[in-house]
C-alpha cells in the first residue's frame, strides 16, 4: 500500500475495542485501502474502554485479535503498529 513516490506517510490511528475488533478491523483496512492509507497505528485499551493497567488475559486476547489483523494488513500491503493505552494512563481523568 505505500506507494514511494507519495510525499506523505499517513499513519490512521484507530481505536480497537475487542467486542467489535474483526467488525472494526475490516472496516478500518477498507477505509485505508480508499484512501491510500499505508499504516494503522492501533490504540488498544483506550478511553472508556481503559482498564487501568490492562489485566493479563486482556492483553491475551488483545494479542489474538492483532495477530489476526496482523495478517489481513500484510495481505493488502498496509504496515500497523500498536499503540497500548496504558503508556499514556497518566491522565487524571478529571480527578482531583
């Protein structure tokens, strides 16, 4: 999908949420392939989804579902990195 002669390297950031993950991955490679989108930066246990620090068998599950998308990406072209929440979980969330 990344195409060299491009000047710009768009990277979609999307969140991934597990009870819609394969629902939200086709979505997402459809929308990129549209759009010459050549990476998907995946954000993982995000926003009101965030578990704090994610539980291990999250992670678990996580993994499964990237590890699918992992595949479908490479057979379009499209690179994905992981953007897990829990390294930007220092927000207070509106406490005080």
């Amino acid at each position: 999908m990344f195409d060299s002669k491009r000047q710009v390297h768009y990277m979609l950031r999307r969140g991934l949420v597990l009870s819609r993950a394969q629902e939200i991955i086709d979505e997402t490679i459809e929308f990129c392939k549209e759009y010459l989108i050549g990476e998907i930066i995946w954000k993982c246990d995000a926003e009101a989804f965030n578990h704090g620090l994610t539980p291990l068998p999250i992670v678990h599950k996580y993994v499964d579902v990237l590890s699918q998308a992992r595949l479908k990406l490479q057979a379009c072209g499209i690179n994905h990195s992981i953007n897990p929440w829990v390294t930007v979980n220092w927000s207070d969330r509106g406490c005080r």
